[in-house]
C-alpha cells in the first residue's frame, strides 16, 4: 500500500483509498484483509491512517 499525501496528488483514474483508524478493531481487521488482496489488484491503494492527518481524512469523507 501507498502512504496516501494529498488528494490533489493522485493521477491514477482509478484508485483505493483506505481510511484507517489505528484505535478501532474493525479497521486494524480490514487492514488485515486489504494487505492480503492487495497485490490481486490493478489499481494503486493508497493508506491513510485517520489519527495521523484528520485534514485529509475529513476532505476525503467531503469529497466522496
């Protein structure tokens, strides 16, 4: 997985964003299952981690 930066910053048409919370046991499963697939897909996944840039995190949750 990419560490995600900026939304602005991705050129790909098609991509996977990952929002993870290092506090919530659901999403450290996700993770999990997100590790093990990645490499079955075409297209980049880019992780952000919730706790380390809220900024993005709330742009994200804006935009889509």
């Amino acid at each position: 997985m990419k560490k995600f930066t900026k939304l602005e910053n991705i050129s790909d048409a098609l991509y996977f964003i990952f929002k993870h919370s290092c506090t919530c046991p659901i999403s450290s499963m996700a993770h999990d299952v997100v590790d093990e697939v990645k490499n079955s897909f075409d297209i980049p996944i880019y992780r952000l981690v919730v706790q380390d840039d809220r900024l993005s995190s709330k742009e994200i949750a804006e935009h889509f």
